[in-house]
C-alpha cells in the first residue's frame, strides 16, 4: 500500500548496490561497512487495536457471510455485495483443493484443519486425491489424527516417492507396540467420528525424586517427535517390505538383539538424570530403564565403526551392523521412536558431528550413543566435544532437525553463544518476508566454508538466531526478488559470547506495491457494510541446509498473522484489479484484526478485499465477518434473551440453512409467540404460528411457499418470532 509508505520513503535514504548494507538501526558499524554491526535490534510497533463496530440502531440485515480462508502470498479475496441481487458473495480467491481434499480436511481435527489445507495447497491434484482418500478410508478411525499430521507437516517433497499406505501402516503399528510396552500408554481425547479437536499422545511411567508416577507429554511433542516417519535425511519408504517401525521392533538378524524381546519387561522410561552408561558386554536387566535399554540395543546392533556404503535408511543401517556418528544417530531416533519415546537428530555440520534429543519434562536433552558400541551418555551437553565443556572444538551452528525440514538452533546448550538478527529489505526499502537466510562457516580441519544453519525472514523482514561463539559466519541471502552475499559478516575476533550482531541489506528486486487514495462522501443512507476480521496465524516457507535444493521445504506456522483490507466502490476495484492507483474508504496495511461500519456514499457494487498481495512468501489464516445493512426496511435484529438453551445462544434455530425445499424451525422458552416469514423487502410472506407456546421447545416447517401456496423464489428471507428475534434464511436454488 502507499498512503503509510509515502512518507516513509520521502524521509529514507536506501543504498542499493549488491553488497551494500543498509542502516536502519542506531548501532555501531563496522569500519569496512560490510560487517554485522553490534547492538540489539528494536521490536516493530505493535498493530493498532481494532474499533468497535457501529450500533445496529435504525439498520436492517440482509445478508451476512462468514469466512475462514487461507490467503497464500501474491493472492487476495475479495466480498462483493451485488447491488442488484442484494447478496454477499466471495471471489478472486481460486480453489486450491480437490473435493477429495477438502473431505479429509472436513474430518481432521480442528485444530489441525488449517496445516492440513495449507500441505495439500502445495501438493498436486493427484496427491491431494491419493492422500485425501487415504484419510477419508482409513480402516480404523483412531488414526485419523495421526495420518492428518503426517500429510499435513511431511514436507510437499517426500511425497513424490512416498508410498501413501505407509503413512497409516505407520500408525498402525506404533498403536500395536503400544500394547506391548509397559512403560508408555498411547492416550486418546475425544471422538473422530464426532469431530472437533480430538487428539492422541502419550504418557510414560517415570521416576522423579524417587518417586514412580505417569507423566503425560504435549500432543504436539507427540505428534512431532513420536509419531513423524521421517528421522533425518533419509527418503520415507519401505525397505525389504517393512517401514522401519516395523522391522526394527520385530525383526533381527541372527546373532543380534530384537528390541522387542529387550523391552518387554522394562517398566519405566527414565529418571530424568544425567547417565553413563557402558554398553559392551552388558545385558539388559529388567531395572533397565528404556531409554538405556534402546541405547545399548543400538551399541549392539553397530559394534563397528562404520564401512562403505554407509547408508542413511534405518533398516538399512540396522542390517550393515556399522556406522560412525550419522548412522548411529538414525538408528537411535528411529530405534527411541519405535519404543515410542520422542526423539530428535541433531546437527553440527561445520564440525563433523550428530547426535540425538530426547523430549523430556518440557525440554530437549542430549543423547548419544557413541560408534563402535560405545556407551551411552544422556544430558550430557559434553556430547559437542564444546571446549565449554573440556572438548576441543569450538561449535558453530548446531541445530535440531524438525521433520519437515526447519532447523530450531540448540546451540546454547552446548556452548556460550552469539546473537544474529539478518533484516532484508527490497530496493525501495519495503521488509521482505520469506528470504532464505544462509548462515556458513569453516568446516571441521578445513578452510572451505560450510552451510551451518539456514533460515527465513518473518512478516518483519528479520530472522533471528544464536550461533556459535568465537568463530567466522558468512551470509548468502536468497529470494524471488534476488541474491545478495554478504561475505564475512561477523569474524572470530569479534565473535564474543553475549554479543548481538545486527545485519541489514537489500534486494534488487521489489514488492508488488498497491498504491492506495482515500475516497470519501456524504452517506447515501440505505446502504451499510459492516467487516470484522482478524488473521490468527500466519506461515511463512524455508528449506534446511543439508538439503539445500529445498528438498526439505517446511512450513513455519506464526501465532499472529496480518493482512491488508480494502473497501472499494466498482470503479476503485476495477482500478484495483488492473494495476493502477485507486480509491478506497478503507484502507488498512498490515493490521492483524479490524472492524468497519461504513454506511456507503456511492450507488452500485462494492468489495470488501482481504489482501496478501504484497506479500512474498506468506500465506496468512484470515477469519471475516461481511454483514450487509438495509435502512428502514427488513427485519432488524434483536439481542437474544437470557433464557436460551441452546449451544450458540439463540432462541430460534433452522436447520438445514441454506435449504431447497423445507426448513425446520424450533423455538424455545414460553409465551406468546408469533412465527412469521419476510422476504428481503420486509413484506410478510409466511404466518406458521399465532398464540400461546404451551412447550418448552416448539416445532415448525417452512415449506418454502407463501400463504397461497405459492413456491416462493431462491434467496434471502427472515423468520421472525415476534418482537424476539429474527434470523436470516436462504433458499438455495
């Protein structure tokens, strides 16, 4: 938009060259005017709060239209009234999902609803039909969470070669595990065929303070760390005719531990303490806890260093019976995930070394089982070889590897650490959102730079993340609107524990800019559009560093999101649709909710626009109220009474609505009633009921007829009771 951006760029100077910071925060700059400048960055001002929307006072509704939509980066959706018809109705939003798709979004739970849509948006018709029946058929409906959150958090990627069936095969078999584990419970809320916010996770007999009890995880943990089929970098499939679920739980080759068998009379996960445990030539007595019975099963599987051809799939691991660091952590992941613990990899690239965390008691806790059968050493932050803890190595970007991709810096629990905050604008200084932000330095023994960790720009243009003390960082910046390489941004001298760098640049290219005039005028008096809305979260999309062709693209959900609102008259939206500048009465940018009442000062068509137009690589989660208001005819609304039993708070429902050939109405609490039908004109159509209400709860049915038995036309039409309550119907065609 350009109304607020106008003066900001009449009072800003930008340098625009590649290479070429630029400065926008009152800290230090290096000398070489190319180096990450000391100082903590300052916070964005908060959005403005929302006005109340105007009284209903002398206003008759008409038509109203409620929405939740997903509005991905470079799209919009706008409300149009239709003047002619006196209806509301959305448009310019295309749809991204097949019907199959939006049947399994229909029966995921509700709070999963929004990731799930959002996946399928990025898959392609013949993935959202495969996946989507998937859901829809799946054989027990227990699963239903489960499978949903695997399609909807696997990255769009993995499903290229991703048998679909393997996903509830998956599930299937941590609840058949489940029934042979003592020490874990998988725990199921609510009813999938009920619907709503049904969940499952799991809770585990563990020791604190001495003390035995059953500790419940988080379902997000659950779902994450337990559930998820993909471990590291390896491809999700099938091997031998098993997923690794499966195979490392119930199959071994002759001579080596079956998991199954060293878990069957283990009771308790763990204490929650820091271990050593020795593994060689050790068994498994039945004090064990899991955790450690999982870890030297993993010793005794890889006795030896490893060998060509070192693979990355569990099960192939599993049979080599050797593996240095990597190999071990993937089989320790997926061994701890198939006893149902919930399990991490971690990632220090630069210095040659991964490892693994456990989920426990609202943290991550190292865990590591060391090559060659090695003991076990759980919260031990040592595990880095960090010389804060006696190593030789000083570590630079050490990162979790969530499922789909997005790496979670963990850094801090190894080492003392810096802070980095990137900022990336465009070339007329607009934040730029959704830049992949490539953070390198050294490799272990080596000059060559290494990727360390990547991430991405929010809705600020900013990525913030810790690294590292005492070492060289390099910056690449990537975006549709550009490239830039910053170089060297902070040197190792300078690279002191504690210590905020701030780095600015910008982009050649530019945001798509609406370029936004106030329109105004004296009320015509008959026409009033009433908006509510507000975005409850917002996505933004990056890809990990170890598979930077973005084979490993997630999706990073933010709990607050923002969008841009217009209303416009038909000449300011067609003026808007082609490019140009326009008119509009409202004009809001960035704001994360609002509410409008404009009476209308112009005749004809008008649209209430959501948009993520500007936007480069965000996908905002918008919910809207339109209601539309009539002068002085009509049925004008009443507050419902204090008496009202049902769910929602109204004394009179219908159901179906919309309907096509009949609409039952109920109507509680006693008295006089008057049931009445208008038309959208405010003419009585309908008298179904004059007198007394003897019952607490009366029926009635609209045939869809007026009182001479005429079937009247599809649209708007109220229900009144009286001088109670009125309610909007439609009559579909």
């Amino acid at each position: 938009m350009r109304w607020p951006i106008l003066a900001l760029l009449a009072s800003t100077s930008w340098a625009l060259g590649p290479g070429v910071t630029v400065q926008t925060e009152p800290v230090r700059r290096a000398p070489d005017g190319r180096r990450a400048t000391v100082g903590v960055p300052t916070q964005a001002s908060a959005q403005r709060p929302a006005g109340e929307l105007a009284p209903d006072t002398g206003w008759a509704l008409i038509d109203s239209l409620t929405l939740h939509r997903l509005i991905p980066a470079g799209e919009r959706l706008a409300v149009k009234f239709d003047s002619a018809t006196e209806r509301l109705r959305d448009t310019l939003l295309p749809e991204f999902l097949t019907g199959t798709a939006r049947q399994a979004v229909a029966v995921a739970p509700g709070w999963l609803k929004d990731d799930l849509e959002d996946n399928f948006r990025r898959l392609t018709s013949a993935q959202q039909n495969d996946l989507g029946r998937l859901i829809v058929e799946c054989p027990d409906k227990r699963y239903y969470d489960e499978v949903c959150f695997q399609v909807a958090h696997l990255s769009p990627v993995a499903f290229m070669n991703l048998p679909p069936q393997l996903l509830v095969d998956n599930v299937q078999t941590a609840y058949q595990i489940d029934r042979e584990l003592s020490f874990v419970d998988i725990v199921d809320y609510g009813d999938p065929l009920r619907g709503g916010d049904y969940y499952s996770t799991t809770r585990y007999r563990a020791i604190a303070s001495g003390e035995t009890s059953w500790v419940e995880i988080p379902k997000e943990i659950y779902y994450w760390w337990v559930v998820m089929p993909k471990i590291t970098d390896e491809q999700v499939k099938y091997c031998y005719d098993y997923f690794w679920r499966e195979y490392l739980f119930y199959v071994c080759d002759s001579g080596y531990p079956l998991l199954q068998e060293k878990l069957a009379t283990t009771t308790v996960l763990w204490d929650g303490e820091q271990h050593n445990w020795q593994n060689r030539n050790q068994g498994y007595p039945d004090t064990l806890p899991a955790v450690a019975v999982v870890s030297r099963w993993v010793a005794h599987t890889l006795p030896e260093a490893a060998q060509p051809p070192r693979p990355i799939e569990p099960i192939e691991i599993a049979r080599d019976h050797n593996g240095n660091c990597g190999e071990v952590q993937d089989l320790l992941c997926a061994a701890a995930r198939t006893a149902l613990i919930p399990c991490g990899g971690v990632c220090d690239i630069n210095e040659d070394h991964v490892w693994c965390e456990i989920w426990w008691q609202g943290e991550f806790h190292p865990w590591q089982v060391d090559l060659g059968g090695g003991p076990t050493n759980i919260k031990n932050p040592g595990i880095a070889y960090d010389r804060k803890y006696g190593g030789s190595k000083q570590v630079s970007g050490v990162w979790d590897w969530r499922n789909d991709g997005w790496q979670r810096s963990v850094v801090g629990t190894y080492s003392d650490v810096c802070t980095l905050t990137v900022e990336v604008r465009d070339s007329v200084g607009r934040l730029v959102d959704g830049a992949v932000i490539k953070l390198l330095s050294e490799g272990w023994g080596t000059s060559e730079q290494w990727n360390a960790i990547f991430g991405v720009t929010d809705r600020s243009g900013r990525y913030t993340t810790t690294l590292g003390d005492w070492q060289n960082y390099y910056l690449a910046v990537s975006s549709p609107l550009g490239q830039h390489s910053g170089g060297m941004i902070i040197d190792s001298a300078s690279c002191e524990p504690g210590t905020h760098f701030f780095y600015a640049c910008s982009l050649a290219g530019r945001l798509d800019t609406l370029v936004v005039l106030p329109d105004s005028g004296p009320s015509l008096d008959r026409y009033r559009l009433d908006v509510s809305y507000a975005v409850s979260r917002e996505a933004v999309y990056g890809f990990d560093c170890y598979n930077a062709n973005g084979a490993n693209e997630y999706a990073l959900v933010m709990s607050a999101g923002a969008a841009d609102f217009l209303l416009l008259d038909r000449q300011g939206f067609t003026d808007y649709l082609s490019g140009r500048e326009f008119r509009a009465a409202v004009a809001d940018e960035n704001q994360n909710a609002g509410n409008h009442s404009l009476p209308l000062f112009r005749t004809g068509d008008h649209y209430a626009v959501f948009s993520n137009q500007e936007q480069a690589n965000l996908t905002a989660f918008l919910d809207a109220t339109v209601r539309l208001y009539r002068r002085g005819v009509g049925i004008a609304e009443s507050v419902p009474g204090p008496n009202w039993p049902s769910a929602d708070g109204s004394r009179l429902t219908a159901n179906p609505n919309p309907f096509r050939r009949a609409v039952s109405l109920r109507l509680a609490a006693g008295g006089p009633i008057e049931v009445r039908i208008y038309d959208a004109a405010g003419r009585s159509v309908r008298v179904l009921a004059v007198g007394r209400q003897l019952s607490a709860v009366s029926s009635f049915t609209w045939d869809g007829t007026d009182e001479h038995g005429r079937a009247v036309p599809a649209g708007v039409y109220f229900c009144r009771s009286g001088d109670r309550e009125a309610i909007v119907l439609r009559r579909a065609e």
